[in-house]
C-alpha cells in the first residue's frame, strides 16, 4: 500500500463513527474474548470434523486483502468463511485501487460499505492502523511486520489442545523476535505460559511488545541463548529467519543466526517438547529436516487450528455466537 501515512480524515463529515471492534494484535481481545474465542474453535472444530453444519454467518463476505503472498492465511479464511456460510473476497496485491493511488481511508470506507469484515495482510503495522481507524467493519489483521495474531489464536489452542490447558506450560522461542514471536510473546503472557525467548542479539522483540505482554500477565524473558530458552521446555517454537520483504537481508541474517537452528542437538536439552512452526519452514535453516518431520511436531494441527480459530473470532466479532 503506498500511502499508509496518509492522514485520517475527518470522518465524522462522511462516514459514521467506527464502532467495530479490530483486531490488530491478539491483546485487541480481553481475557474473557480470548477464552470465548478459543472456546468456540473447539466447538467449531468438533462440528467441521463430525461434518456437522455451523453457518452463522450466513451471506456475510469478508474481504482478504494481501500485499504478501500467502498459503494457510487465505485458505484457512476463505474455507473458513465458506463453512460458516458465508463468501470470502481475495484481493491479492495489484488487484485493487490501494497500489494505485487511492488512499487507505478511501478504500477502508469503501469496503466498510460492501464487506462485513476486513482481513488484512501487509508490510507496514501503520497501514493497517489507517485501515482500522477509518472502517466501520473489523479489521483483523492476517500478518504485519510487527505482529500475527490470527497466528497466536492458532498456536494457543493447539498447546490447549495438547497439554489439555496452559498451566504449568513451558514455552521456548527460538529465532527471530519479530512478528510471529511479537503475537506469541503477548498471547503467551495473556494465557499464563511461562514463555523464554532466544533471538540473537539485535533480534529481540520489541520493548513495546515486552510491556503489552507484562500488562497482560508477565513479560517472556529474553535471552541470547537458545540453549538456555529450551531448557527443559514443553514447547519449542521458531519461525523463518528470512521473513516476506526481507530478501535482501538473506546473506546476513543466515549469518546472524546460526547457531538458532531447531534440530535434535538443541531438542536434546528439551527431550519432551513439542515442536510448533508457523509455517513456511525451510528446513536446514530455522529448522532441521528430523526436527519438523519428527512425532513431537505438531506443526500441521497448528496450521488446521488457523482455520478453527479464525472461524471463531470472525463470528465473535461479527456477534454470531
Ligand atoms: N503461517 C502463515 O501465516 O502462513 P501463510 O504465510 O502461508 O499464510
Ligand atoms: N515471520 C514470517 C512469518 C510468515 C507466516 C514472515 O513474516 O514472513
């Protein structure tokens, strides 16, 4: 989107007040929000897996912006949307007005009038703050720079699924602080897991990420070691090292990050962890081949869970449960 900073016009001239409630991090949601989400994935996924209808959001669309590619993200919304009853708009880069000059405000007011949500996926966290303050629909956003929190609603009920609740769970970072690891930093401190980060140095979350989760629970301790992070852990967690728009960083950040691999040398320091990835992994980089294809990676019902749980907080924030 080119012009994300384009100021927010005066809305109260054109459009109504936005009253819709966005979901830009995961601490958008209030405790009880985050339980009533979680909650609903499951019964969402026991009725998609007993063939069972649940369309409460019949002739509702939700529009799917993405400025980035993507595989779980559009297909676990656009499947989502089409078991809920409802139809789902792709509108990938170049296909609309946004790369062509037209302002975010003018395109969030207009979609506002068309679609009942916006998901988004961009570059700039700061766009999606321009979209959010000038849409009268809820914005989720479906990946940032900085944050993915439809990604954090996945991985938290997985580890509920597996570990039957999150007491007593042990969490381990492994790899770059950035966006994935930004939403899991705050969810974690949001579901009471005792998470540890290991980035290398210059790689750490975000302060402002590290206060979100301390005022939501406790702040992660972040280190510079993985090896200290997955000590006795019950899950290990890592992401790419090379995120989407950092290409030209490649060369150094392999440099920067070796020694962050998640492989059975690391594992051996954790022998009874899960092993979660988001997805994409690139297996000899943050993650070795054994590691991800091993029993303890429940990195494929993570990659379901996106499409249980984001059902769930589309028809949460649409009021259809
Ligand atoms: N984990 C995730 O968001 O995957 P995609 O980039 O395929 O959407
Ligand atoms: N950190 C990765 C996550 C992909 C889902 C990226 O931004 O490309």
């Amino acid at each position: 989107m080119s012009d994300s900073t384009e100021p927010k016009p005066n809305a109260t001239e054109s459009t109504p007040q936005p009253t819709a409630q966005h979901v830009l991090d995961v601490d958008d949601l209030s405790d009880d929000e985050l339980a009533a989400v979680l909650s609903t994935a499951a019964e969402f996924k026991q009725a998609h897996h007993a063939n069972e209808p649940h369309a409460v959001l019949p002739n509702r669309t939700l529009g799917m912006l993405f400025e980035k590619p993507s595989t779980r993200t559009r297909l676990s919304f656009e499947t989502g949307m089409t078991q809920l009853g409802g139809h789902a708009v792709f509108l990938g880069p170049d296909a609309t007005h946004l790369d062509h000059g037209e302002p975010i405000p003018d395109t969030a007011r207009v979609l506002s009038r068309y679609v009942d949500a916006v998901m988004a996926r961009v570059f700039d966290h700061g766009a999606l703050e321009t979209m959010a303050a000038n849409a009268t629909v809820p914005v989720v956003n479906g990946l940032s720079d900085d944050a993915h929190p439809c990604q954090t609603l996945a991985d938290l009920f997985t580890i509920y699924e597996e570990f039957g609740g999150f007491d007593d769970v042990t969490a381990a970072w492994v790899g770059d602080g950035n966006n994935v690891a930004q939403s899991f930093a705050v969810g974690c401190a949001m579901a009471g897991i005792d998470l540890t980060m290991a980035t290398p140095e210059g790689y750490e979350p975000d302060d402002d990420v590290l206060a979100r989760a301390a005022d939501r629970g406790t702040a992660p301790a972040v280190v510079n070691d993985p090896e200290e992070a997955v000590a006795d852990a019950d899950v290990v967690y890592t992401d790419v090292w090379v995120s989407m728009g950092q290409e030209d960083e490649r060369e150094a950040k392999l440099g920067d990050f070796a020694g962050f691999q998640v492989n059975d040398d690391l594992l051996a320091g954790a022998p009874d962890a899960a092993v979660m990835h988001c997805l994409p992994a690139h297996r000899g980089e943050e993650i070795s081949h054994d590691a991800l294809e091993s029993e303890r990676a429940i990195v494929w019902e993570q990659a379901e869970n996106r499409m249980h749980t984001q059902k769930a907080l589309l028809a949460h924030l649409l009021g259809a449960v």
